[in-house]
C-alpha cells in the first residue's frame, strides 16, 4: 500500500504503525501539521474491514483535524488516530496501555482523546502510562455534550441563513446515529421544538428518542429519503454520496459525523441542487474546543467558545453564497489562510 501517493495522503507530517504482539494492539497515528501547535485529536476504535480502510479513515481525519482546530480559533495541530479492533470484544488495559506507549513515543507532537468506539476510561487508562492524552475525566471530561451543543447552534444557524428564522419550532430534522453526541443533539433540537426522526443499529436509543422526545423511528435506509428541513448524520462518515444525495429532500445537511462527503465533489453536487451543507468538521467543533480548555478547566468560558460555531458557520454560509462556491471550499480556505499566517508569523 503506497502512503505518500495515497489519495488521502496530504503532506503528512508523520504516519505511524503502532504493534504490539502481548495486548494485540494495531493502531496507526497520523499527524498533519504542527504549524499551529501539537496535533490534537481523537482515537477511533473500529473494526475495519480492511488496513487500507483504516489507512483512508486515519489520513482524513487528521486532515481534517488540522483544519478544524484551525478555524475553531485552537492553538492546536491536526492529529488522529485509529486502532483496529471491535471496540465490544477487543478492549483491555493491556490494549490501552500499549496505545498510550505509543502515543507517548510521539513526545507530545500529539494528544489523543476519545471518538468512535472509544471512552473516557479508556483515556484515563491510557493517560496511566503518557500525560498526552485529553479529555480527561475531573478536568473537560466527555466532550460529546459540547459537540452536540455545536451541531444543534450549526443547524440554527443553517435554518437561519436559508430561511431567515430564529427559531426551529416545526423544523423537522432526521437525525442519523442516536450515540454520545446524536442523542444529546435531539435533546437540544427537542428542546427548542424540533420534530425528530431517527435512526440507530441500537433499540434501546431509538426506545429512549421516542419516548424522551416523541420521535419517529426509521429504518436506517429510510432515514435519507424522510421529508424533513435537515438531515443530521451523526453516525459514521461517507453518507453523503452518489446513492443517498438523489434520495435527500432536506435541504439542509447539518450534522456532528466526521467526513460526511463521500468525495469532495458531493459538496459540489449539494451546491448544484441548492442543499446547504454545514462543513462537518466545523459544525462538531465543540468537542475539541471543550478539550482545549483542559487545563484549569472552565466549563462556561468553553461554553461561550462553542458558541461561536454559529457565527463561524453564518460567515462560512454567506461568503460561500457571495462567491457562488461551496461551503467546504470556503472553509478549507478560511482555515489554510490561518496556517499559512501563522507560518509566515514564524518564519
Ligand atoms: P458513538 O459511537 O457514541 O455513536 C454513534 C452512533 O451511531 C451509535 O449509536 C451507533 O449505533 C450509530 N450507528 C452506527 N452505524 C449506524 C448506521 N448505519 N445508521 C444509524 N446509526 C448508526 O459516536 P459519537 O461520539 O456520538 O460520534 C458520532 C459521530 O460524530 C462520529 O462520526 C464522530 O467521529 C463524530 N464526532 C464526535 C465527536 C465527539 O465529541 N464524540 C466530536 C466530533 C465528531
């Protein structure tokens, strides 16, 4: 498998293949760019039908994770990681420590903290053998309740800029993945008198959505085609492609899950049919926001931080229209211009 022309593969600054035998750790780690400080993200436990898929997965997401901190305003790089493994059965301490090693190998180039499949004790666990890790519990903690805040500030301001309302009373959203962040998000949108209709592999979520907020509960492939305002994914990336964009008739993407574009054209084609889509990595900014008050933790300032998601995502929305392009293309750019100064300020 060749990294370097890998498809994904965007001047990585260090792609690293973690083994070890005893605990049956695979894992590899990513860090993108340092420009703005240490590469800061995730760790995804998953079980990936293929190493190349875990490749593809952990090149994107640290990309992305560069231009995400970036635009959130973080003195944070962009990092990721991925280990290979059913996060139901494949967990142990042993498994963690030997992750922690090996994100402690990096010397603090980056920090991990938790994403799909992964939770706070395991970071507490791995935290046991390196201090680079974040999210930790008594300090930011879960910052799933902060990305869920983000998204449903994303699709207010969505519903904003396209229809020029300030409320989502009868908004209806179908929302994609009931987990750490998809629940807490329907909460919100609930809260604020939004109709739901969702989605999940879990019963017992969908059991609790519609007793807890009177939602409607779909098949997982009825959930594209749903005659809503918003679609909301907040389950796994790629959803966004050429089978589900023909059978969308929300007009509004807006959602936590990481690269929701298939490829980068589906944005393109979302423009052409007059779908606004909110760039992921924008929208699910809380999280690493909440994470990068770590220190001398302050759950309000993180707050009024996470809040600026909806101003970004407005500038992001009108800019985007303004200059007829998407909305993704005018966040990468907002964010390379934040690196690219930062760059020329240290040179
Ligand atoms: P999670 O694992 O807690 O939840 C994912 C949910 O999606 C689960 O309930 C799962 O059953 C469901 N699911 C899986 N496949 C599905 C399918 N095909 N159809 C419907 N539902 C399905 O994960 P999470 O922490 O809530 O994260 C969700 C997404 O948001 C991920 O893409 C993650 O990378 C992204 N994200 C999360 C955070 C965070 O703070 N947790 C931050 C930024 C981005």
């Amino acid at each position: 498998m060749a990294i370097f022309e890998h498809l994904s593969f965007d001047e990585h600054e260090h792609v690293m293949f973690c083994h070890d035998k005893e605990s049956g750790l695979k894992a590899i780690i990513a860090v993108h760019d340092t420009t703005l400080g240490p590469a800061v993200g995730g760790c995804r436990m998953w079980p990936y039908d293929s190493e190349a898929d875990a490749v593809n997965d952990v090149l994107r997401l640290s990309r992305g994770m560069t231009y995400k901190n970036a635009l959130a305003g973080l003195e944070f790089g962009g990092g990721k990681s991925v280990i290979i493994g059913d996060p139901k059965s494949d967990k142990s301490e042993a498994l963690f420590h030997a992750f922690g090693r090996a994100v402690d190998s990096l010397g603090g180039r980056y920090y991990s903290a938790e994403d799909v499949g992964i939770n706070t004790s395991d970071i507490m666990t791995a935290h046991e053998v390196t201090p680079y890790m974040c999210g930790l519990e008594g300090q930011s903690g879960d910052p799933s309740p902060f990305t869920a805040l983000g998204t449903f500030l994303g699709i207010k301001a969505a519903v904003k800029h396209q229809r020029d309302l300030d409320s989502l009373e009868g908004i209806t959203v179908a929302v994609q993945g009931l987990g750490h962040v998809g629940f807490d998000t329907c909460r919100y949108l609930h809260e604020a008198g939004a109709k739901l209709i969702v989605c999940d592999l879990s019963a017992e979520q969908l059991d609790r959505a519609a007793t807890e907020f009177g939602a409607t509960v779909v098949g997982l492939d009825e959930i594209y085609s749903q005659a809503v305002d918003v679609y909301c994914p907040c389950a796994l990336g790629a959803t966004i492609n050429d089978n589900t964009i023909p059978q969308l008739k929300a007009t509004i993407v807006a959602g936590c899950a990481n690269n929701q574009l298939a490829e980068a054209r589906h944005g393109e084609i979302l423009k052409q049919k007059g779908i606004l889509y909110a760039p992921d990595y924008v929208i699910n900014a809380g999280g690493i926001i909440n994470v990068s008050f770590e220190k001398d933790y302050d759950a309000a300032k993180s707050e009024a931080k996470v809040r600026k998601i909806y101003d970004t995502l407005l500038t992001i929305f009108r800019k985007a229209e303004q200059e007829d392009r998407t909305t993704g293309e005018v966040a990468d750019e907002m964010a390379r211009e934040i690196i690219i100064k930062a760059r020329q300020a240290k040179a």
